[in-house]
C-alpha cells in the first residue's frame, strides 16, 4: 500500500508546483448546454476571450474554474478551505490566454508536439515529481512497477487489497484523469522548451562571445574614488523652447509609439449617511442616554449596559495593561468605579458608551528599560573588561548619553538604550532575570547574552491591568440612502446620454467630475477590470452605466472623453516629456562644464586621496561597484559603471559621462574574471539567456496580438 498512497498524491497540486501551464481534460456535462448568456447567446458557444480569433469559450473558462476551487478545497496543504474565488479566476484567465498564444506561437515556427514525443517522455524519461511517486525509502525508483501502472491503470485494482470495487474503480477513474493532466503539462512544457531553443537560434544572440562576455560583467568587481557632478548640482536656469520641442519631435517621433488609449470623464456620487441616517444614530445614542439617566445607582446602569451591549453587539476586552489601552480611554476610565458607566462620548470616529467591568494588578508585570550593548567582537574578555569600565564611569544622569556614544544595538542606542514596556518571555533569559530583579531607577551588569554584555537601567515597572467594554455609534449608509444615490447616479447617466454636458451636469448636482490621464487596455481603471473593458469597448461620448467602486465608498458614472488610437503620439501628447528630456540633456552639457573645472583642480595629484581643496560643495566619495548601474550615492546608472571597467587604473581619468551627470574616476582596484573561468558556466548561461530571450518574444508576441476581452458580458466585476 505504501506504492498505492503515493500513486494517490498524483494530483494537480504536485502538477502545479511543476508546470509551466495547468492544462484541463474534461468537456462541461450536458445539463448546461441549453442554457444562454444574458445577451441571448448559446453557452456551449460564447466566448469570454478572442484572440487573433481564436475563442476561449465560457463553457470551458467556467469548468476549468470549478475544477480549480474544488482541487484547492481538497487540497490537505489548505486545511483552512479558505479560496478567493476571484483570485482563482485571474489566475485562469491568464493560464488559458497563455495556452492560446502559446500555441499560437508555435504554429508561427512550425512547431508542433506529437502525441509520440510525449508518450517518449512519459516512458523513457518521465519527470520527477512522477519518479517520485515510485521511489522507495531505499531511494530506488521502481521502473517496472511504473511502466506497469503507467500503460495500464487498470492493474492498480489488484494493488489495492480490501476495498470495495466501487471505490477502486473512482480511484482508478481519477489516476486516469491525473495522468492525462501529466501529458498535457509535459506537452505544454516541450513546446515552450523547443520555442525557446528556437528563438535562440533564430536571433542568434546566445553566442559564446556573448555569454562569456555577459559573465565577465556580472562578476566583474571595482574599488573606485570618484567625484560625481549630478544634474541637481546644476543651479543655472535652463530652459527649452516650442521650437526646440518640435524639431527633436519631427527627428524622433517613430519613438514615440503608444498604445490604442482612452481617457474618460468621471462623475463621482459619495455613498455617505444621509440627515436621515444620522438622526437614527442619534436617536439610539439619546434612548440608551435616557435610560441610564433614568436610574440612580451603579448596579442599575450597569444592568441597562448589559442590555444594550447586546442589543447593538458592543465589544468586551480582555484584560490590558494601562499602557496598552488606548490614553482617551484611560482618562475616563482612570478614576472610575468597577461597572460604572459614561457616556455619551464624542471621539473623532464616532460616539461611545464605555463600563469599567474590572480593575486588577500583580496577574501580569512590564519593566521598562534601557541597556547599552557590547558585543563579544571575538574577545569575550575583552569585551567583558570594557563594559565593567562602562558600568563603573555610569549613572543615571549620562545613562542615554553613553547608550548614543557606546552601545552596538544602533537601535536603541540612537533612542538613549531605551526598550520601552516589555513582559516576561520576551527578552532572552538572562536579559529577562536581571531586568525583573532589580529595583526601579537602578543600574545593573555587565550582564552576559548570547549578544555580548548588558549594561542595563530599569526606568520603570508596572502590572496595572483593567478590562472593559463599549458600545459605539456612528451613522451608517442605509439601503435606501445608498439605492437613492444608485437613482441619481443613473438619472445623471440618462441626462448625460440625452445630451447634457458632463460638466455642466456636475456643477449642477454639485458632485465631483474630474477626467482621468490616458488609460491602457492592461490596467484596471478605478480597482476594476470590467470598468477597463467597458471603456475600450465602448466608442467616444459613450456613458458607462453607474458602478460602485472602492470597496463601495463611490459610485462613479463614465463617459468617454477622448480615445487616442495606436501609433504615433502626437506632438502635443509627449510636449512634456520631450522637454523634459531636452532640460536633461541641457543639464547635462553644463555638468559636462563644471566637471572640466573640477579636473583641471585634482588633475595635477596622483590620486584623490591627496586632493586638500576642493570647490565647494564638491566631494570625493569611494566605493565597492559591480558593472551593475550600482554606485553608492548614486543614482542608478549603468554607463557609469560599465566606464568603471573600461578606465585606466591607478590615475585621475578625465570626467566621463553618464545617465544621471559626468563623473571623475580613480580605480583604485579591479578585479575581472578570465575568459576561462567564464567558459564553465557557459551552459548555464546559455539556457538562462535563452529563457530570457524568449520572454521577450514571448511578450512582444502577446503584445501585437489581438485579444478581446468579453468577461463583462458575463460577470459583474474581475
């Protein structure tokens, strides 16, 4: 049995972990197919996806989501059950797009998988995680016994000793579906395997001189001083002009490329309490105080709370330290009696009606206290000397100041050693001994941890407990505040489709209207992707019907403001950015100036560790750097580090420049890998850059197909 139980753990999780895709095996039962879509489509042949008119049908789409939720409900990994549905449906919604596109792709390179190629996989070199449903506790894996289950499932029954033959039989049925899930995952992984070889061979960038030299840079390593003349350094005004913006647009504008995008105007109605909603709070509040002003004595208010702290489901705390209870609390509570009761009081969020229910000390103590560190560094006795030194020079009135100067936990040591509150079993032992041992305002130590030695000061020490229970009030939005907000957002949805101005509209019902920046396809506007898919599919001027949005604070009412189609940006679109651009490129040109006036300062030393005067504000910094853009201090930058590389050693270079200003480079040391060294890891490096330049095929596949998105038609939000 212990072959069979593993055989059991043949499942779409194992296939998970593995799988590049989740392939699905089952078609939808028949008792759906008469059913229609809510615009008069036929399930069995509506499609929540097209792309480059290929359909991605709903039957499909909501099968495979079944079967996810009720693979992730009797997963034994997810004890708690607990699935977000919605989650579960984005994750399948990208899995079958990218089935589609793959395929696609493949076709694109002729590249087709047989069902032989496969089934050689399966049998002559079958994946781990299916070897390791065979492998015994010796480590063996059990080749015959696999090909046996493997070309006929059926023999499992005999393996499965007493047990009733309908339940062998569902066992049986569910290793036969396990297994087609194996081929379809072993399917999808060669194809992206072969697509990925053969895009590296097609653009023939994975070339041992490149690999290498790939390898040299990432290992490469630098000791440099450098001065760094940035552009935030450039105080003279510069300035670019409309000519100027034009002729680098009318030069560049093929890179300047966009997206089909659209802009659209939003009216916003606050779902928010009305008068009406207010007054029912404050008509519960005034109830509950007339009641308690009713009675004379602390057992009857007590009495009536108890009522209404179950009629309006209040909340009773658990016992607290002072310290952790809320301070507007404690001041009401301070000097109050056990079970009395005050209220009404107004905070900022809403008003509350509080009872002391108790009052207790001594169940549980918190130190307060301060400590300065000194670390073993290797020399236990060492460091032991020099903190008894510490001990003897310290008193309560330098206490923070030696903490700041001498401890090695920066942490506290910034705040003067201090801890704050802690109770026991949360400082190691020793720690913990000697800061409930001592006395309030003493100094103890040196104390040994495994982090050295503890000079420690207890500041204070408390076990003041109380607990107690509230009720608050505060207006809600009512189901029909909320639906009259719904009614005025569709009536200004009419107006706007009749004719009315957005604008105009919104200054008339005095609500917000604002419109958005240009949004893509890929994004979703407001939270929501049905919103983004109700706006691309619409055409300009067109309303979007009202919808609730961030988490129901709002609901907004669309209209389509402006839809820029794909190709080139107009000049008037990328104004902005183009001057930008231009400043930079100014600014650059004046670092470029002022860097030539620093060097001709250091150029006369041998290194800038001589250099004695500097102009002001200039300064020489060193650094550790990899040719990876890092530079401490530095705003990334790769061409500065690739000059790091390529610069004379041992010398002052003249100023080079870089993506964020011009720098002044002393090597100081540098280390490169050999070419041989390289070499070893060139087969590694190989596949890695083969995966990557997939990727980006891949992408920039997906990105120029055309994917129509159809859920709306289907669901309320994704």
């Amino acid at each position: 049995m212990g072959t069979i139980s593993k055989i059991r753990q043949i499942s779409p999780y194992v296939i998970a972990g593995f799988a590049i895709l989740f392939i699905t095996f089952m078609v939808l039962s028949d008792n759906i197919s008469n059913l229609t879509t809510s615009g008069g489509e036929s399930v069995q042949t509506a499609a929540v996806c097209e792309i480059n008119g290929e359909k991605i049908y709903y039957k499909d789409y909501e099968k495979r989501v079944r079967d996810r939720i009720e693979q992730i409900r009797n997963d034994p990994q997810n004890p708690s059950n607990e699935i977000d549905e919605q989650n579960v449906r984005n994750q399948i919604w990208d899995e079958m797009t990218r089935e589609v596109l793959l395929k696609q792709a493949g076709k694109h390179f002729g590249i087709i998988i047989t069902d032989d190629e496969i089934l050689d996989i399966l049998l002559e070199n079958p994946p781990d995680f299916m070897k390791s449903q065979f492998t015994g506790e010796d480590g063996v894996f059990n080749r015959q016994l696999y090909l046996e289950v493997i070309t006929n499932p059926d023999v499992i029954m005999n393996l499965l000793g007493e047990m009733e033959y309908e339940e062998k039989q569902k066992y049986i049925s569910d290793f036969r579906k396990h297994l087609v899930l194996v081929t379809e995952v072993l399917r999808q992984q060669r194809l992206s395997e072969t697509m990925s070889n053969t895009i590296s061979v097609a653009y023939a960038v994975s070339s041992p001189s490149h690999i290498v030299r790939k390898f040299i840079d990432d290992n490469s390593t630098a000791s440099v001083n450098y001065i760094f003349v940035g552009l935030n350094t450039i105080n003279d005004s510069v300035t670019v002009t409309d000519e100027e913006i034009k002729n680098y647009y009318d030069k560049n504008k093929e890179y300047y490329k966009v997206k089909n995008q659209r802009k659209v105007k939003t009216l916003t109605f606050h779902i928010t309490p009305s008068a009406e909603d207010s007054a029912r709070a404050n008509k519960r509040i005034e109830r509950i105080r007339e009641e308690l002003a009713s009675v004379n004595t602390v057992e009857q208010r007590d009495s009536i709370f108890s009522i209404k702290l179950n009629e309006y489901t209040g909340t009773e705390t658990e016992w607290q330290l002072l310290q952790d209870v809320n301070p507007q609390v404690i001041s009401l509570l301070g000097n109050a009696s056990k079970g009395e009761v005050l209220g009404p009081i107004q905070s900022y969020d809403a008003t509350y009606f509080y009872r002391l229910d108790g009052r207790r000390s001594g169940e549980q103590e918190v130190v307060k206290a301060s400590h300065i560190l000194i670390s073993f560094n290797n020399n236990k006795d060492s460091a032991r000397a020099y903190a008894a030194k510490l001990m003897k020079e310290i008193n309560n009135g330098n206490f923070a100041e030696y903490a700041k100067k001498y401890s090695e936990d920066k942490g506290s040591g910034s705040q003067g050693g201090d801890l704050g509150y802690f109770g026991k079993g949360r400082m190691v032992p020793e720690f913990e001994k000697a800061a409930f041992g001592a006395k309030v305002g003493s100094i103890v130590g040196p104390i040994e941890t495994q982090f050295g030695y503890h000079i420690i000061k207890v500041v204070d020490r408390k076990s003041e407990e109380i607990k107690y229970s509230f009720i608050s009030f505060k207006p809600t939005v009512s189901i029909a505040t909320k639906n009259k907000i719904k009614r005025d957002a569709f009536a200004a949805m009419k107006q706007i489709e009749e004719g009315m101005d957005i604008d105009t509209l919104a200054s008339k019902l005095g609500v917000p209207c604002s419109e958005s920046p240009l949004l893509s396809r890929e994004r979703p506007y407001q939270g929501s992707m049905f919103l983004t898919n109700k706006i691309f599919n619409a055409k300009l001027g067109d309303v979007i019907e009202p919808r609730e949005v961030a988490n129901g604070n709002y609901v907004v009412v669309l209209q389509v403001s402006h839809i820029r189609k794909a190709g080139i940006a107009s000049l008037e679109d990328v104004s902005d950015q183009i001057k930008s651009k231009l400043i930079r490129i100014k600014k650059l040109d004046l670092a470029k100036l002022k860097a030539g006036q620093i060097y001709n300062v250091v150029k006369k030393y041998t290194s800038l560790n001589e250099v004695v005067e500097l102009p002001e504000g200039v300064k020489i910094e060193t650094a550790e750097v990899k040719n990876n853009g890092v530079i401490a201090g530095v705003p990334a930058d790769f061409a500065a580090t690739s000059h790091i590389f390529n610069l004379p050693t041992n010398k002052i270079n003249s100023p080079v420049r870089g993506e964020q200003g011009y720098f002044i480079f002393e090597i100081k040391s540098r280390e490169i890998p050999t070419a041989d060294r390289a070499k070893d890891a060139e087969d590694v490096s190989k596949a890695h850059y083969a995966r990557g330049l997939f990727d980006t095929w891949f992408n920039k596949f997906k990105e120029d197909s055309k994917i129509i998105d159809h859920r709306s038609k289907f669901y309320a939000e994704y």
